[in-house]
C-alpha cells in the first residue's frame, strides 16, 4: 500500500476510512471479463483501487488497469457508481474502508496480461456464464450483479 491510503492508516490504524476507487471491467471482443484472482483473500475482481490525491479518477482506472494486468486503456466508458453498505468492506489485515467505487468499462486497449504479483495471483478471462458470485470479492458482488443482469446472466 502507497500514498494517501497508506498515510491515512498510518493516522487511524485500521479504523473506517472513506475510499474514492477507480476501476476497470475490461472486456475482449468475445464479451468475456478480465479478472485477477486476489493474493489478500483469493476472490475474483477486476482491476481497481485508491484514487490518489488530486489524481483524476479516470487517469486513476488506467493507472490500475496497468499496474494490475499490463493493460493499457485506449478508451474508457463510465458504468457505475458502487456505495453504500454492500461497498462497506474490512480486508484480511484488518483494515476497514466505505467505498465509493467509480467503475469504468474498456473495450479498446493494448499490451499483454501480466499480473501484479503483489496483488494479483491469476488473471483470466471469464464468459458471463462462467462467473460465480460467490467467489468475486465481496465489495465488488453488486457491481458484478448489476454487470451480469445487463449481459442477460
């Protein structure tokens, strides 16, 4: 963990913070999802994470597309805002965030898949029929549902 998260823990230990996220659903032209398999709690999701300070959102969806999966985003489309107590999470270490989640789709981008082995243990790409909510990280399961009802699942 790096920058403003990073000091705001430093401050409030594991304490609830208000997190702005940035994240991508990327899909291929087969309509299938980009997921990485999390090291923290070995759940699904897509790429995404902490907007830094006075960072603009979407440059902060293409920074974790790239860090995360090697992707470089060529266009970005807005597809949901994720808040509320369903976005409410506390993480394996202890840490407890409110997210208010942007979430972006991209359907345009370059580079090939490498996954950020501090965060990511697999990256894959999954048909809609093919995903359990189950196994998709718990703050991200009502962005996911409102993707797969639209996708017909």
């Amino acid at each position: 963990m790096t920058g403003y998260i990073a000091e705001m823990r430093k401050l409030v230990g594991h304490r609830t913070i208000m997190q702005c996220a940035a994240s991508v659903i990327c899909v291929d032209e087969q309509g299938r999802i980009l997921l990485g398999k999390r090291t923290d709690n070995h759940l699904w999701g897509y790429s995404g994470g902490s907007v830094e300070i006075d960072e603009y959102v979407e440059d902060g969806a293409k920074r974790e597309l790239q860090e995360e999966t090697g992707l470089t985003a060529d266009g970005l489309e807005l597809f949901f805002i994720n808040s509320g107590p369903e976005a409410h999470y506390i993480y394996p270490n202890g840490d407890e965030v409110s997210n208010v989640e942007i979430v972006y789709l991209c359907r345009r981008y370059h580079g090939e898949l490498r996954p950020q082995e501090s965060e990511i243990e697999e990256l894959r790409f999954f048909e809609t029929e093919e995903i359990d909510l189950d196994l998709i990280s718990p703050p991200i399961r009502p962005v996911m549902r409102r993707y797969l009802s639209l996708a017909g699942k």
